[in-house]
C-alpha cells in the first residue's frame, strides 16, 4: 500500500472514531416523532412499511438470481431439447414467410 493511502485510510479511520462518541441522537422530524409517540399502533406499522420496502428489491433480484442460476443448470439434454424446439419455431416461421 502506498504511503499516502495508508495515510488517508488511518486519518479516515480516526475521524470516525474521534467523532462517533461525540455525535447526538438525530431526530429525522419533530412532528413525527410526536405522532410516535402519541399512538402506540403507528411505530410498528411505520416500521413493518420500512421493511416491506426493503424486501420487496430483495425479493425481486434473488427472483432473478434464482432464474438465473437455474438457466445456467441446464442440463445437456434440456439444452439440445429446447434447441430442437427453437430450430422447429424457426423453420415453421420460415414457410410461413415463404407462403405469405
């Protein structure tokens, strides 16, 4: 590592340890925070919102992942079967092109 970065990464590095202890609780918005604490329903509901919110990307890119890696699992006998189908939609297409 070149002196420099190392330099860089070591002030990083107690910048935020230096700093972590000396920061305060962030309120994100007063009015929220009294609606909070005035019902006692509306934190978790606020809450579950936040983790839909969060697993719904989730869900969809392991979706993807999942196909993904299913496709990539083809055995050589589903490869050759689907490619057979393809070359028959592609001859079908062909004579009817032809016909037209």
């Amino acid at each position: 590592m070149k002196p420099i970065r190392r330099l860089m990464c070591v002030a990083a590095a107690g910048l935020v340890l230096g700093v972590g202890p000396l920061s305060t609780v962030v309120q994100a918005c007063p009015g929220c925070k009294t609606a909070n604490e005035t019902e006692s329903r509306r934190p978790r509901a606020y809450m579950m919102s936040i983790l839909f919110m969060l697993g719904m990307p989730a869900t969809i890119v392991t979706g993807f992942g999942f196909a993904f890696y299913r496709m990539s699992r083809q055995s050589p006998e589903q490869a050759a079967l689907l490619q057979q189908f393809l070359d028959q939609q592609a001859e079908q297409q062909r004579q009817q092109d032809q016909q037209s």
